[in-house]
C-alpha cells in the first residue's frame, strides 16, 4: 500500500519521516561492505535484490552471526526457487531438490535453466558456496542439516496441495519451520542466545509457522491463479471442488468464512511465538525476529473477515509497517502490538461465523498473554489532536483564501 494511505494516519507519516531522516539507525544499523570481500558484497548484494522483508533485519544483525544468516538466507532461497519454478519438470525437480545441499560444498555448480525473478541465487550459485565454505564449521553444519530436510520435505508436496490441517502444519514445517530451528541453532551456536533457543524446536518451528501461514492466507489469488494451491482442501473441500472457486464473487461468504477459518488456526501459533521471544537476549536478534511477526499479526487482522482477500492481494500500510518496525525492540512493545491487532480481530468476529467459539478463545488467550501498562498507540487516540489540528489548518487557509478574494475583488473592482 503506498505512502499517500498513511497520510491519514498522521503517527505514521511521523514513523515514515523519522524512518526516511535516519530514526531507524538504532533499529537497523546500516553495515558497511567496503571492507569485505567481493563475494561477500556479492551475497548482501543478492540478499537485497531478493528479500523485500529480511534484508535489513539481516544486515543489522551482529557479530559473525550476520554473515551466517545472510548465506542461510540465500541457500534456501535458492533450493525455493527451484520448488517454485513450475517450467522444472518434477523428475527432474526431486532429485534436484534432494541433492541440493550435496553443491554447498562444490565450487563450480550453478543452474541456468531458471525461469523465476530469482534467478541470479541459482546461476551464480558458486559465490554462495564460497561464502558458505568460509563460514565457521558449526554454521555449515546446521545450514546444510536445514538444507537437506528442506529439500526431503519440498519432494513430498510438489505434486499434491496439503489435504488435512495436519499436511498444512507439515508443509508449512519444510518450508518455514525448518528455517526458525535452523536460525534458532544458529543463534545457541554464535552464544549470543541461551542454547535452550536452539534447543526447543517447537517453539522455533511455530516461529516459522505463523509466518508462513500468514503469507499462504494473504497470497490466496496471486497463488491459486498461477495454478498455486497451499490452502488446506480440508477447509476449503466444505464448500466447493475446486479451490479456486473461492475467487467467484458468488461464493463469497463461504469463502470468507473459510479465510477465517485459516487465519483463527494461525492466531494458535502465537502463544508459542511470544514465549519464544521472551527468551531472547540480543537486541538484533530480539528485533530481528519480532519485527516479522509484528508484521504477521497486522496482516492476518487485515485480512480477517475482508472479502478483499479474494480480488487482490491485501497488504498494510507502508507507515503502519515503519511505525512498527521502529517500535518492535521490547517485549512489552511487541506485546502491545500483538495486543492492538488481536482487539482489533475480536472487534470483527461476525456472531454467525463458523469458527466464532474457537476465534474468540483463541482472542481472548492472546489478550491475557499480551497484557501491558503501555499499549500501541494508532491513529484513533490522536483523534482529538487531528480533528483540532485540521480545524487550526482549515482556519489558516480560510484566513489565507479570503484575503486573497479580498485583494482579486479589490484588483478587478479597481
Ligand atoms: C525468526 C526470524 C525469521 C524467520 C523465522 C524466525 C522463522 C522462519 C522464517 C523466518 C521463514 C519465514 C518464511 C516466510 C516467507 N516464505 C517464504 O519465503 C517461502 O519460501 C520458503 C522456503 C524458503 C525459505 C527462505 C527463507 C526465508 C526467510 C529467512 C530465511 C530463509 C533464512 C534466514 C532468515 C529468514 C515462499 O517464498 C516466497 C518467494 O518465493 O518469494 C514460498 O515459496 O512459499
Ligand atoms: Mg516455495
């Protein structure tokens, strides 16, 4: 959503000025690659180019631990680009997807037979594996472990959507729980962080989870129109054959009916998410992984109950996303945030909804959780401020307007 949408939330054109004058210099310091070497600039290079979400994050984390997340970043990306690429025959995509962590530790081995806007991870893979070699042992160890099970697990959903609430959960786990263990034994690896981070997959893996769902609701029609289908048949079997006919407008209400559904399995997931950063230690880290999941919960509450899901793809505010991008750096603030998006769901659970009784509690566990003295202020409590600052605004340029009538009446009269 562009700049303009914030300008009626006049906090977030304050977050996006701040954001746009260096605020965010403490949230995410900037790295300087002049000193490193070629290749290296290489990968931040494809990481930016890539990842619209991670690469600052990334970047702003510390110590030999930024490096090892950027390279874990690219090889995954590179293994997804080569799931998601539907010119790749599938006899040729399975063994390809199970023996790509085996090139980690080549020189040589690059693809370019790609057709995806991710190309350049697979085609000038050998950086990547120059860089992966130069990283410390335990680091390769985990990012090939990772590697090799995301691989195993892509095999199995290449050609069947997730059936059961069960294969939602397994498929989400390949591809996204399996990075939040990975990134958490990553994190017990550099001590930074306690080695229980690394040691307690399943809250790692709902990590993962919450935001891999999330992305799978809010891209429902840019995936089911590429012929993409990872919403569970299990949900969406109630009310047609084909998943794709959720995108018919006469099917809405089932269809939102359903995205509710969706969507108040993912909330779940978030009492496991806050307990696993309530663990963490390391500022970058902390911000690092909150920030992601704050954006989560604002995107699942503005799809939830919004048949707009179903014509395009919904998305938050620019401002709204900065704003809290600057403000996710305690666990009080990521609290009250998860608080404001929950109160705002809870708000909208249409009575007469089939998941209300499960919605509802899961809501109101989330608010217990997410109890705070200070809570996310937005737009509504500066009301009072706006309404007496566009009312001074209005009356200087009344002010202004008559004045000028006055002088061009006087002119023309004269
Ligand atoms: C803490 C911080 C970040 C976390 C985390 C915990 C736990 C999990 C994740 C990040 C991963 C979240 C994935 C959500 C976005 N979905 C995708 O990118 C899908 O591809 C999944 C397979 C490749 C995973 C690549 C990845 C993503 C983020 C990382 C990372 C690796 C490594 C380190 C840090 C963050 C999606 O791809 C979208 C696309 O192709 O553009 C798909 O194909 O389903
Ligand atoms: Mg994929």
């Amino acid at each position: 959503m562009g700049l303009l949408s914030s300008l009626a939330h006049p906090e977030e054109v304050v977050a996006l000025l701040k954001f746009k004058f260096g605020g965010c210099e403490t949230v995410m310091p900037k790295c300087d690659f002049s000193t490193m070497p070629p290749t290296r600039r290489r990968c931040y290079e494809f990481l930016k180019m890539t990842s619209r979400s991670f690469a600052a994050v990334i970047q702003a984390l510390e110590g030999d631990l930024r490096d090892a997340v950027c390279i874990f970043y690219l090889v995954l990306r590179a293994l997804d680009t080569v799931e998601d690429d539907m010119t790749i025959p599938i006899d040729v995509k399975v063994p390809m997807l199970k023996a790509f962590y085996t090139h980690l530790r080549e020189s040589d081995w690059r693809f370019m037979e790609s057709n995806e806007k991710d190309k350049m991870v697979l085609e000038e893979f050998p950086v990547i594996a120059t860089e992966f070699q130069a990283l410390a042992p335990i680091y390769q160890t985990v990012i090939s472990d990772i590697c090799q099970q995301m691989g195993e697990g892509m095999t199995i959903y290449l050609d069947q959507s997730p059936d059961s609430m069960d294969d939602w959960n397994e498929y989400c786990h390949y591809v996204a729980g399996l990075v939040g263990i990975g990134l958490s034994r990553l994190f017990s690896a550099s001590a930074m962080e306690d080695t229980v981070v690394g040691e307690d997959t399943r809250l790692a893996n709902s990590m993962g989870l919450f935001l891999q769902k999330t992305n799978i609701i809010r891209d429902f029609l840019e995936d089911v129109l590429q012929e993409r289908e990872f919403w569970p048949k299990e949900a969406w079997g109630k009310y047609g054959k084909k998943m794709l006919e959720l995108s018919r407008p006469e099917k809405r209400g089932d269809a939102v009916a359903c995205l509710n559904e969706l969507i108040t399995n993912a909330l779940h997931h978030i009492p496991d998410v806050l307990t696993y950063m309530s663990r963490l230690r390391n500022q970058s880290i902390f911000n690092f992984c909150a920030i992601p999941q704050v954006m989560a919960v604002a995107t699942l509450e503005r799809c939830y109950n919004n048949p707009a899901v179903f014509a395009g793809v919904v998305k938050i505010r620019k401002g709204e996303a900065v704003k809290m991008m600057m403000e996710a750096t305690t666990m009080d603030s990521v609290k009250a945030i998860f608080s404001h998006f929950t109160t705002h769901i809870k708000e909208r659970i249409p009575p007469n909804d089939p998941s209300v009784v499960t919605t509802r509690a899961i809501v109101d566990r989330t608010l217990t959780l997410t109890k705070v003295e200070q809570p996310y202020v937005s737009t509504s409590a500066y009301y009072p401020l706006y309404v007496s600052c566009a009312m001074l605004m209005g009356a200087i340029v009344w002010q202004y307007w008559t004045g000028i009538s006055n002088v061009v009446n006087n002119v023309s009269s004269s």
